[in-house]
C-alpha cells in the first residue's frame, strides 16, 4: 500500500472507531482492519476503552490478531488475551513465534499463565516455559531456536535443500548456523556465501568459525550493544559447553532500543509510562517519592543561599526577576547533558572508566553554551538596569551556573550507575538541584561584591 492511500485507510479507520458501535459499518470496519498493518490497528486499540478494543480485536482473523496483540502495551494485551475465547487466545499464541508468544504470557504471572500454556501444542508450550526460565531483559527471553542447523559435512545442495523445505517456519533465513553432533556451535554461513560456492562442496568448509556467541543470561542492552557494533542480523547464544541454545535477531534488538530509549527518557523527567501504567498511584507515588524528597532537601540549601543574602536582593530587588531565568536555561543544559550521558550508558558509547574524557568535553561544550547565553543575558541585564556592573554579574551568573549544570549533568549519571542506582532516576532531579545552589550562590556572592556598584 502506498504512503497516501495508507494515510487515507488510517485516517477513515480512526473515524470509524469514533463512532458508537451501532452506527459504524462493520463491514466496512473489517475491510479496513484486514488492510492496514498490525501495529497500526495495535495503535489504534490504545486509544479505545477496553471493551470497545476488545471488540474491534474480535474482528480480526487469528493471524493478524495475533500480529496485533504481539504489538499493543502489556495491559492491553493482558486485557485482549484474557477475555477473548479459550480456543482463539491458544491459536494466537501458537501463531506468533515462541519468543513472543513467552513475551505475551510473561506479562500474566505463572499462576494465570499455566492455563493457557496447558492449550498450547505439547512442544510449544515446553519451549515458552524455557524462555520463562531465563531472567526477564536477558538474551534467554529475547532468543528463538526457529532456525537451520546443519551438520559441517551437509554440502551446499544439502543446504539449499533444508532452507527450501523449511523456509516457512524459520525466524530468519540470512543465516545458517552449523553445529557438531553434540549441538554445540561451530561456526556460521551467511546465505550469501551459499549461493557463491559450488553445489557439492561441504558447509564446513566455507562457513565463518567460531562465531561470536553470548550466554543467555546476558543482559539484553548487551546483546543490542554488539548487534549494532558488528553489524550482525542475528546473535546467537548458547550454554557454557558451548551447545546453541538459539538466536537474537536483529528486529527483537530495534524494539530493546526503543523501549529502553522511552524508559530511559520516561525516568529522565520523573515518571515512567509503564511503572505509571502497571501500578497504583500510590505505588507510583512511593517510587517516585524518595528522589523527590532527596531533590527538595538540596534545594533547602538554594534557600539557605538566597536567605543569606537576603539584604542584597533588597537594595537591587530587579535581582530577583534573573534568578528564574539562570535557573530554568542551566536546568535545560544539565538535562540535556544528562541524557545524552544516559543514552551513552545503555548503548556503551559512554563508559565509566573514560569519566574524565566525558566530563572534560560536557565542560568544553558547556563553557561555549554559557558563553553566548551569558554575554546576551548580561547584555539584557545591562540595558534593563541601565548599569554595566548589573550585566556583568548576571552574565558571570549564568556562564558559571551553565558549567556547573553541564558538569553536575554528566558526572551525576555516572556516579549513580557506579552505585547501583539507575542514572535515569537520579540524573535529572539532582543535576537541577545542584545546580540552583551552586549558580544562586555565585549569582548572589557576586552581587553582594559588587553591591556599591549596582546599587
């Protein structure tokens, strides 16, 4: 489907499910469901109520549904499989691929899952409860077995043969992975080099040996990690004899990026779309809480600050009208540098142990930030007050508060991770705390210096 008649389909089908139930045509509604993608009709169901997704999700045929329920949140997914009948929620997840299928059950518990995998094919439901077995955000969970293995001594032809007869069932096709006769991994045959070499040739001669491979209790920002530095298709993992166990793809590693990207951002700004969603308020509110208090107690100091020059604000009272200003610019700049050090953590770009190489080039990044924020402050300042030395200390305020946000906004990520805390959570209420002390105390400090001059 093209771009314009795909927008036009997406666009009559939220104006259908607009609609009450009894005034849209249902007809019309299912044509539409069976053209456009899953995830889009997943997209659409996440903002329905609940019964109405259900019963939009009923119109579906059980391979697109399936598709749809691998895509929507844990909640609604829970929702759609819970109540939809026996016999069709089992042949859902028969369809997807075993590693999603264990995605979807997981979010259940093993006492309400235990029933649905009693449904499933005897095989299928062994396989599930293996990738159950591993820990949650492991290579384990994320791997799937669905793919060729063949022996080093299976020729070219014999090869061809085996992808031909089973291409249908196969999670990927790109690869051929080649074991020995006690199914540990011995090497790796992209489907390329088959095609190039001569039909009667044996694989074990043309295969790539002794294949990069990691333990399934790898975390899987790991596994994502080394996808994207070598650029692979798929990873494969095995036990500690070395047995393959199966395979990360790279489709499952894209959706680890992304879902740690938005958890990560999520935590950045104090809230969590998932945690918000699986929990009660005061759950949430319990979570969030600590770090709050800790953010409010380091601000008591900023108070402290403004409290012992109390006496300079009230003879230059137009001091006040700059503090929110150097406070909200330099906030954005340590968030800012948060982040990208955050980010830098889960993808490996930032280590702990180049902490000093990181933090040095945030300094240098922040000083060019603060210098141009500063002089056009100062300047500001200068023309509002009419007075040179008012600038002078308003632009002195924001190029030190700026550096000392950028720096708190690299350094805080990093000290928390090397505590065992998550960077996400901590980074951004502390950096804005530290900052405000640090840029009112210079802000005041140098106005109180320079008072017989602003006065």
């Amino acid at each position: 489907m093209r771009t314009g008649t795909l927008t036009v389909a997406l666009e009559r089908l939220g104006a259908l499910l607009a609609l009450p139930a009894d005034e849209r045509d249902a007809s019309e509604l299912a044509d539409l469901l069976r053209e456009v993608h899953p995830s889009d009709v997943a997209a659409r169901l996440e903002h329905l109520e609940l019964p109405r997704a259900l019963e939009v999700f009923g119109l579906l045929d059980d391979d697109r549904a399936a598709e749809t329920l691998h895509e929507v949140s844990p909640e609604t997914g829970r929702y759609l499989l819970e109540h939809s009948p026996r016999e069709r929620a089992v042949n859902m997840l028969d369809i997807l691929p075993m590693d999603d299928a264990a995605e979807v059950v997981s979010e259940f518990g093993p006492p309400r899952a235990e029933p649905i995998l009693a449904g499933l094919p005897s095989s299928d439901a062994a396989e599930v409860r293996e990738l159950l077995s591993y820990p949650e955000q492991t290579a384990g969970r994320l791997m799937t077995d669905n793919v060729a293995l063949v022996s080093p001594q299976t020729t070219v032809a014999g090869v061809l043969d085996v992808l031909h007869r089973k291409a249908d069932t196969l999670e990927t096709v790109h690869e051929v992975y080649v074991v020995d006769p006690g199914e540990r991994l011995v090497g790796v045959c992209q489907i390329r080099r088959l095609l190039m070499a001569q039909p009667d040739r044996p694989i074990g001669e043309i295969m790539v040996h002794d294949p990069l491979t990691v333990p399934p209790e790898t975390d899987q920002q790991e596994v994502a990690r080394i996808i994207a530095r070598y650029n692979f298709l798929a990873l494969p993992v095995t036990d500690d004899a070395g047995r393959f166990l199966g395979i990360v793809t790279v489709d499952d590693v894209i959706d680890v990026l992304v879902e740690e990207f938005n958890e990560d951002y999520m935590r950045l700004v104090g809230s969590d779309a998932e945690e918000m969603e699986r929990r009660t308020p005061a759950q949430v509110a319990r979570l969030r809480l600590p770090w709050l208090i800790g953010t409010m107690v380091i601000e008591l100091f900023a108070g402290l600050v403004i409290a012992r020059f109390g006496g300079v604000l009230k003879e230059v009272i137009l001091l006040a009208s700059f503090m929110p200003v150097i406070s909200a610019v330099s906030g954005n700049v340590g968030l800012q540098a948060a982040a990208i050090v955050v980010r830098g953590l889960d993808t490996g770009h930032v280590s702990l142990g180049g902490w000093v190489r990181s933090v040095g080039k945030e300094i240098q990044t922040s000083l060019l930030l603060a210098m141009v924020c500063g002089a056009l402050l100062g300047a500001v300042g200068a023309a509002w007050s009419r007075h040179l030395p008012f600038g002078v200390v308003i632009g002195a305020a924001m190029i030190c508060s700026m550096m000392t946000a950028g720096a708190m906004g690299t350094l805080i990520p990093m000290l928390s991770k090397r505590l065992g805390f998550d960077p996400a959570t901590t980074a951004g209420p502390f950096e804005t705390a530290f900052q405000d002390v640090v840029g009112f105390t210079v802000f005041l400090w140098l106005a109180s210096l320079l008072l017989h001059w602003l006065a």
